[in-house]
C-alpha cells in the first residue's frame, strides 16, 4: 500500500506531453493531474483513527482502483483532474495507514527499523512509476499509465481483503470512566 499511492500519482509524469497532446493542453497544465492527486492527499489521513486501519485501505484502494479507470477512460482533461482529486483524497489513505499499523503493531523499540522499511516504499513509488511509466507511455499511450496503476492496486486490493487485519485497538470510553468510578 505504501508503494501505490505515489505510483498512482506519478505514474503519468513520463506520458505528460502524450496527455497535453491528446487534451488539447499545455505541458504545464497536463501536471495539474499529478498536482491534483498530491495535493488532496492529506484528507482521508485522519479518518483511520475513527473508523479503522482497514476499513479506510480497503475503501482507499477500492477508491483508487475506480478512479484509475475513470482517469484512462476520461474523455477532457476537466475530467480528468476530477478523478484525480478523487483519487488523491483516497491515495493519502494509502500512505497513511502504513505508519499507523506499524505503531499499532510494534513495540516503540521495534518501529524505527519498520518505519524505515515502511518509508523505502513510500519514497520509492514515485521512482518506479516513472521508469514503468515511461514504458507504457510509449508502448499502450498515456490511458495505460492509469490502468497499470488500477490493475496493480486492484490486486493489492484482493490481497488485503484477505489477508490485512484491523489493528486499531478501540477501548470503550464509557466502561473505562464508569469502571474508574467504582
């Protein structure tokens, strides 16, 4: 999860001037679909915390996965900055659960060396987008960047269906002040 959020959002980068071609843009604002994506990360970040690690990543790469399709399948370019932003507000989801799980699962002297593989991920998403990126570009023209992208999420998706736990631990407010009291 950790690596697709920013392969997602930067797996356009190396087709940009395929997309402006293709939209009838400019160069500089074909990246307003990655800008887009990066910039409404930040949104769902806070709602693993309520409602739940895995809650938010499955509906984060379900999310993502949707808007992969709708981003290849966008007939403007007004589109499709929209499905970006959408895919943006669920791509930060992504990022986010990652250290959240790594502190619900180890003890504090254990996560700096789960972060630090957390974080090769996360730093490394964006770099691997763009030599893949690249390729497909070239080969299946810029609509293909997204369905790689939705393609690989929509595996990763399967498997955490199946195999990614809740780690949030919920206490229950009420018991714990009326079992203070007693």
């Amino acid at each position: 999860m950790a690596f697709l959020g920013p392969f997602n959002a930067a797996a356009i980068n190396p087709s940009l001037v395929l997309l402006s071609k293709a939209m009838d843009v400019s160069s500089k604002t074909a990246a307003y679909s990655t800008t887009t994506c990066i910039i409404i990360g930040g949104l769902s970040n806070p709602c693993t915390n309520v409602y739940g690690r895995r809650p938010i990543a499955l509906l984060s790469m379900l999310t993502t996965v949707i808007g992969g399709i709708d981003s290849a399948c966008s007939p403007n370019f007004a589109t499709l900055v929209g499905t970006r932003a959408i895919c943006g507000v669920e791509m930060g989801g992504m990022m986010s659960v990652g250290t959240a799980v790594v502190n619900d699962m180890f003890f504090l002297h254990e996560r700096g060396e789960k972060t630090g593989i957390y974080s090769i991920f996360v730093t490394n998403g964006a770099h691997i987008a763009a030599i893949i990126g690249g390729y497909t570009g070239q080969a299946g023209g810029w609509q293909w960047n997204y369905w790689v992208g939705a393609i690989i999420t929509g595996i990763a998706l399967l498997f955490a269906i199946f195999f990614f736990p809740e780690t949030l631990f919920r206490r229950d407010a009420v018991a714990l002040v009326t079992k203070r009291h007693e």
